[in-house]
C-alpha cells in the first residue's frame, strides 16, 4: 500500500524529515556482519574510512547463498549464483550497508567500549562451564572456531548497537499519518467478484514427441540450470577427542587441584546494597547517621549535607574502594547504620539488604571439573596423533600410509560439489566449511597440511579425482527434457486458447457463452478480498494479482492453480462498510507506521550511499569465492554493479 503514497516522500516535509532520519531510522539495519577492516589494497569494498576484506566478502556470500538454498530447496552453484548476478547482489548490499555505517560514526553515532563490552559479557556462549560466568579464554576459542577475531566481532556489536542507539532517537515518537492508516483499510476491506471458466491439457491437441534438435536447444536455454558443477572425490583422516575420550579416568588430586584453584571464583560472594554518605565533620557525619536511621530519603540528606550519595546495589565487598568503609559496611546488621573514618575521610553507610554468600563445595563441581580435565586429556592424546601422523607425512608418506602409521582411520567423501551434495542433490554428512575450503585450495592429487576444525578436531584432506562442471549427455536427461517440452508446449497452446476466448468477451459475447462453446462452465466466486485471498486455495496467485489489478468489467486470462489456465472477469467491486472501515484502520495503524519506518529507511540508506564514497573491487570480490576474473571491460573497480539478470528457467 505506501507503495500507492510514496509519492509523500517527494514533499518538503519529507526532505526535512530524511535530513533527519540518517541518524535516527535506522530499521533496516546494518545487519549481521563482521567486517575487519582490511587494507585498502586489498578490500573488495570500501565506504569512506571501512572496508570488506575478501574473506569477509566470501562469509556474507557463503551466508547469503546458504540462506537462499534453503528458500529454494535447491543448490546454487557459483556459476549459477554468478549468472543470475548474485555476487552483485551481495556486493550492493555490503556497501551500502558499510556506507551506512560510515554516516552513522561520521555524524558521531559510536557506542562506547564499555558498553561494547558489556552486551558481550551476556552471551551465554561465552561463559564458563563451570563457573557459568562469562571467559574471555572461552570468548577468544569459540570466536576462533568460527574463523572470527574479537576485533571483528567488535565490530559487529558496535554496528549493531549503533543501529539501536540512532533508530530509538524518533521512531519512538513518530507515526504515520491517519490518512495511510484510512487508505490502506479501504484497499484491504474492499471485495471483488469473480467469474471464470478453466482451460484444461485436454481441451488442445497434444503436440508431437520433441526431435533431438529441439531437445537440445532446451538444454541451450537452461544451460545454467542444467550444468552440473564440479565433483571432487575426497579422502580424509580426522583427529576427534571421541576417538580417544572413552572414560578414562581421574586422577584425583588433579580434580583436587583444580577446584581449590578455582573455588573463589565458583564461590558467590555476599553482596550488600549499601547507601554511603561522606561527611564533612564528625557533626555533619552525626546529622546525617540520624536522618538515616528516621528513614530519611537518602538523596534528601546528602543534599542537605551538601554531598551526594553513593548507591552499591547488590554489590560485593570488594566493590567498596575504601576498604575500612567496605568493612563496616559487611559487619553493620542489615536496616543499620554505622559512621566509618575511612581511609578517603569520614562516611555514613546504612545496609538496605543483604544476600547470603554461597561457598561452593568440590562435591557440587565435581562432574564439571571431571568432565573438564577428561577433555584436557583427550585434547592431549588428539594432539599425540596429529604429531604422530605430521611426522610421518612430513616423511614423505602419503595421506593414507601417515594415517595408518598414526592410527587413525580414514575415510572417503564424494562425488560431492562444493556445496557439499553428492550427485543426487543430498547433503554429504560430516563436512564443515574449513574442510570444504581446504579441499577446494587443492589441486587433483593434492594433499592438505594438518588442519584445525574447531572443538578441539582436526583433520587433513586429499583430492582424490575432480569432475570439472559438465552438461549431462541428452540421453541421460531426455525422459526429463521430453516432459518439460511438452508441457512448455501444451502452456502455449492453452495460453493462445485462453487468450482468444478473452478476446471473444471483449467484444461482446457473455462469460457464460464463450465457456459454453469451450466445452466448460463458469464459476462464482464473490467477496475475495485481500485480508482472505491467500486462504483459498482454488484460486492461483496469477488470478489474485490480475484480480486484484483490473477494473470492473475487465477480462483476463491466468494460469490456473494446477497445470492449466483460466479465463476470468472482475464482475463487481464492494467498498467495506464504514464500521468495518474504522475498526480496520485502527488495527492497521502500527502496521503503516513501521511500513513509513522501514521506506524511510530504505530512503536513509540510499542517502548514506550517495554522500559516503564506495568503491567495489568486483574482481577481487570474484577471486574471494573462487570465480575467474571479469574483462577488463566490466569495471572491475567501480561502484556500481550491473543489474542483475536471470536465466530463463525450466517451465513448470
């Protein structure tokens, strides 16, 4: 619906309003990201002062690619995704994302490191297992495993928090007009009827079986599609704490060891809420002991004091910096006050509360500590075999014969494409994103150097066989081919029908009549409006969109919700009654306000690209996922990409 209204955004009102809006609506976002910022020699993107590296660039493909196979049930493979201009897609979307994020910082939107650090100390993944506290060797490893630095997880957080900070400025007071909310309840409550009648396969001659040359030409067309990528058969040897982890035992002394090592920091502290109050002179400190053991409002009597109070909310002792005020504080009964001459002067502290300390016991660890120390040794004993097996490789054995001279079994993957499928489309178990890196840097015969895969595993990889991308030969896909030919050709036949019985209507003849001379008969369907349309599940989604794109009386033919097409009219259109108008404008309200955020957005980010300078490396961008560099021709460096362009797919 704003789509019908942006025309808003053209007004002076809405030039003022985005002069504003770049440091505050900021929903779209800056997204997901971890950007390092690489030199400048050699990023793919640069937006004023930032800058993508190629590996960057290759995670933001590599996640754009995997999320998109998964809407379309499908591989994408990089000639394919190259052929339907996904790299440019990628490539648009990064720089003007880094570009936004430049304006952000230039106009001074820059969350601190305090609070940088904070919003990581929650994330659970980062805690210790046994302490359940935030560790930052813990944080440094799983950044680590997920091929990640803590400069450019930062670095995400703070784009993400800068994100939050701008678009809570005045999207919390803004809303859309009443008029978008009035507009878009007409548009939704309003109802249309429809009448059609259904063309069927079997209402037209069925055309004759498909010659090799027409077959080939199909497979011309859909050349993108059809391509089969490249196969690599793969043997690896993999180094895993579960080859060697199977309950060995404790030493005890080392369980002993560890926990009395460690027993402060598994042990929770008391902690208090404690008010303190400086005082001036031992009068001033009597005044203001006896204001607060009334009961006086703690804010009140400093001031009166001509000091301010100092709060520790839920805070152990240690938090106190004067340690003889700390002291008094953790002996005074809880409602008490006590007057201290500190080591900074003299204070007044009153105990709001007190919360028990807990003095963990080794019986309450153990099983974490035992779990702990049985996983330091496997670590040990896979780090024995990846030495034992380096030795010998680096001896001069083969993957295989080092495998075998360490003990460790090996094991073969493939055919599989570098999506990791195997022929029939099937994901191929047990692989990662390092091993499928590391076999694809390799040539044929090639053999990989110890590699690390995260959780403590490693692994080393050899290229057994590559199948370079092919198209299958006719015969193999003919069966397939045939069928898609024919129904492309039965698609025609029944469209060129359908559209010369719409042409009969338009001049004059009755639904009912044409349908009759068709051989079929017409169906009513009255009241679809656009709230309902989804849930019938009779009518196609090239009837709604015509539908609900043609004026009353107006004729249109469509593809039908199984393989056929149909013949339709708009027989009537029906505003809403006005209760159900009002009621509907009042639900739809929220919705246009975020629908007005998110355009302004979209505006903010396009501002963004144009006064933030962007420059696009495409061959670079290319290289990084592993496709040959483009002509000289194409502008490898510029900051535009081309539109992206689509292959014409296999007809349904």
């Amino acid at each position: 619906m704003l789509a019908t209204i942006r025309a808003f955004t053209n007004s002076w009102a809405a030039k003022i309003i985005l002069g504003l809006v770049i440091v505050s609506f900021v929903v779209f976002g800056i997204g997901n990201r971890t950007m390092l910022h690489a030199s400048i020699s050699n990023a793919v993107i640069t937006a004023g002062p930032r800058s993508v590296g190629p590996a960057d660039f290759k995670r933001a493909y590599d996640n754009y690619i995997a999320r998109l196979q998964q809407q379309v049930g499908q591989q994408i493979t990089p000639e394919l995704a190259a052929a339907n201009g996904l790299d440019q897609r990628v490539e648009q979307g990064l720089a003007t994302s880094e570009a936004f994020a430049a304006m952000l910082t230039k106009i001074g939107v820059r969350p601190s490191d305090k609070l940088i650090a904070s919003e990581i100390q929650k994330i659970p993944a980062f805690f210790d297992q046994v302490s359940g506290r935030f560790d930052r060797n813990s944080y440094l490893k799983r950044l680590a495993d997920n091929n990640l630095t803590a400069a450019s997880f930062e670095g995400q957080i703070r784009d993400e928090l800068s994100e939050q900070q701008a678009g809570t400025g005045l999207i919390a007071g803004l809303k859309a007009p009443h008029a978008y909310a009035a507009l878009a309840a007409i548009y939704t409550v309003e109802s249309r009827d429809l009448g059609y009648f259904a063309i069927e396969p079997s209402s037209v001659p069925q055309p004759p079986a498909p010659t090799d040359a027409q077959l080939t030409e199909l497979m011309k067309e859909n050349a993108g599609k059809l391509t089969r990528p490249e196969f690599r058969t793969l043997t690896v040897v993999r180094f895993s704490p579960s080859q060697v982890a199977a309950n060995t035992p404790v030493d005890e002394a080392e369980v002993k060891k560890r926990f009395d090592f460690r027993k402060d920091t598994l042990s929770s502290p008391e902690t208090r809420t404690v008010i303190q109050i400086p005082a001036k002179t031992p009068a001033a400190a009597q005044q203001i002991a006896q204001g607060l053991a009334k009961g006086a409002d703690p804010a009140l009597v400093a001031k009166t004091a001509g000091v301010e109070a100092i709060t520790y909310a839920n805070k152990p002792q240690s938090a106190i910096p004067d340690k003889k005020v700390a002291a008094a504080a953790f002996t005074t009964p809880s409602g008490q006050v006590a007057t201290v001459k500190g080591d900074l002067g003299i204070a007044v502290v009153k105990v709001l509360s007190v919360t028990p300390g807990h003095a963990v016991t080794l019986d309450e660890v153990r099983p974490a500590i035992e779990a702990e120390i049985r996983k330091d040794q496997a670590s040990e004993k896979v780090y024995a075999l990846t030495q034992a097996y380096d030795d010998a490789h680096q001896g001069g054995a083969t993957l295989a014969a080092a495998a075998a001279k360490a003990g460790v079994p090996t094991e073969t993957l493939g055919p599989l494409n570098q999506g990791g499928r195997d022929m029939n489309n099937q994901p191929v178990p047990g692989l990662s994103q390092k091993l499928m890196e590391t076999a694809w840097s390799l040539p044929a015969g090639g053999e990989s150097e110890v590699e690390e895969a995260g959780n403590g595993e490693y692994f080393a990889v050899r290229v057994d066989k590559i199948a370079p991308p092919a198209m299958p030969p006719l015969q193999e896909i003919r069966p397939m081919l045939a069928q898609v030919w024919t129904r492309q050709e039965l698609a025609k036949a029944m469209q060129a029908k359908a559209d010369g019985y719409a042409a009969r209507i338009r001049k004059g003849e009755s639904l009912e009549a044409v349908a009759a001379s068709a051989g079929s008969s017409v169906t009513q369907v009255p009241g679809i409006d656009r709230r309902s349309a989804g849930q019938n599940q009779t009518l196609s989604q090239d009837m709604l969109g015509k539908l609900f794109t043609s004026r009353p009386g107006e004729v249109f033919s469509a593809e039908n919700n199984h393989f056929g097409f149909v013949v339709g009219k708009l027989e009537a259109v029906h505003a809403g009654d006005p209760t159900t108008l009002a009621q509907t404008a009042q639900q739809l309200g929220p919705q246009m306000s975020n629908g007005f955020y998110r355009e302004i957005g979209e505006s903010a980010h396009v501002y963004a690209r144009q006064k933030i300078k962007v420059t696009i490396d495409a061959n670079r961008a290319r290289e990084a996922i592993g496709l040959p560099a483009l002509d000289a021709k194409s502008g490898a460096a510029s900051g535009t990409a081309k539109p992206a362009t689509g292959k014409a797919p296999l007809a349904k």
